[in-house]
C-alpha cells in the first residue's frame, strides 16, 4: 500500500494512539467501577462501537477497559467518496436490548456532531440507566450541533481531514496504524 502520496503527515502515531488508549481504558475503568460500587445490580457496561470507523479503536480500547463489559455495534453510513458530511442512516442495529444499560458509545471522530446526536437520541429513545461518549478524535471547530463527549483521545485544531486507524478515504487507508492529514490536493481531486 502506498500511502505516501497522499498522506501530508503523520499526525499521531501508532505508539502515541496505544499509549492514549491505555489512558482512555484506565480512565474508563475508574469511572465505571465507581458507578459499580454504587449500584450493585447495575449489570456490565455495553461498549456500543460505531462502525466502520471505530472497530481499531475499539478493539484496544476494550482490552484496556477491567471492568466487566459486552460490546455490540451499530453501523452508520459514512460520507460517500469525499469529505462532506451526508445524513446519518443506521445500516445495522444493536442485537441486545439496552434498557436499563450503562452504554459507552465509541465513535472514531466527531465532526459536525450529527451522526453522534442521531445515535445518542436513537438510544436514549431506548431507556438506558447511561450514555457516555468516548471518541478517539474531536473536532471542536467543526461542530454544528452541540453533543456531550466524555472521553476524548486526541483534539484536532487544524482543518485536517484525516486517515488511518479505521478513519478512510474513499474506503481505503483505514489499516494504516497511525493517523495521517490527508494532502489537500488529493480532497480537491476527489470532491470534483
Ligand atoms: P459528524 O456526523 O460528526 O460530522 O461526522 C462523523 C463521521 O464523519 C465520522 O464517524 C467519520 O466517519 C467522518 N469524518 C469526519 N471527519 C473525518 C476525517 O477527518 N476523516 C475521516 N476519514 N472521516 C471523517
């Protein structure tokens, strides 16, 4: 795979992402057993992964998280071939009932908020004991509807529109280990 021509730069490395998401899962860890203690009959935490993008992060993430969990997914559509966002439709739903649930949803980036604001009402909706957020990637400046994130692995300040560890362009560049800006010329092409 060559994705030299079109990564401008390494943004975060693969040893910089697994050392934040050792950070996340102790973090995760703590705040969950805590809620534990006050509420034995809580029953585990469900990690709901949003695919595509999130299954890497996902992945470590949960073999960094000690309290006892189950983990679902619920696919989302991504935006189509390019970098403008599209509207939120679920292509795969959650297979257990999260009534009365703790949920920790785990996005791979937040954007403009909308896929995160559909999927967090569309559980709500659902009656859970909790909702929190953990996402790998924020993009505070881009936001266009307001959403409560409660773990962020890295804030991105610069307009960079990124790939790697399961973000993709174009459904490619998701296995690269690292997260990379995209070259700029390659989103002008691509948008034409
Ligand atoms: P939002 O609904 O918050 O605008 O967008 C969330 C989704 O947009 C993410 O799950 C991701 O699929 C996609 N996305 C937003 N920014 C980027 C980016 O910089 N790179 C990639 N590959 N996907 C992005």
């Amino acid at each position: 795979m060559d994705d030299n021509h079109i990564v401008e730069r390494v943004l975060f490395s693969a040893e910089e992402i697994q050392k934040r998401v050792r950070e996340l899962g102790a973090a995760i860890s703590a705040d969950y057993r805590e809620a534990g203690t006050k509420n034995e009959r809580t029953r585990p935490l469900l990690v709901v992964g949003l695919l595509k993008g999130a299954l890497p992060f996902m992945a470590d993430l949960i073999r960094a998280i000690q309290v006892p969990m189950e983990y679902d997914f619920i696919a989302v559509s991504s935006y189509e071939n390019g970098t403008v966002p599209g509207e939120v439709r679920v292509l795969k739903d959650l297979e257990r009932a999260v009534a009365g649930r703790n949920l920790l949803v785990v996005e791979d980036i937040v954007d403009t908020g909308h896929t995160l604001r559909h999927i967090t009402r569309r559980l709500q909706a659902r009656d859970p004991a909790s909702i929190k957020v953990c996402t790998l990637l924020d993009k505070p400046h881009r936001r266009e509807v307001e959403v409560e994130v409660d773990y962020v692995g890295f804030k991105l300040e610069d307009p960079w529109f990124v790939v790697g560890y399961g973000l993709d362009f174009g459904e490619l560049y998701r296995n690269l280990p690292y997260i990379g800006a995209l070259r700029s010329e390659c989103i002008e092409r691509c948008e034409r």
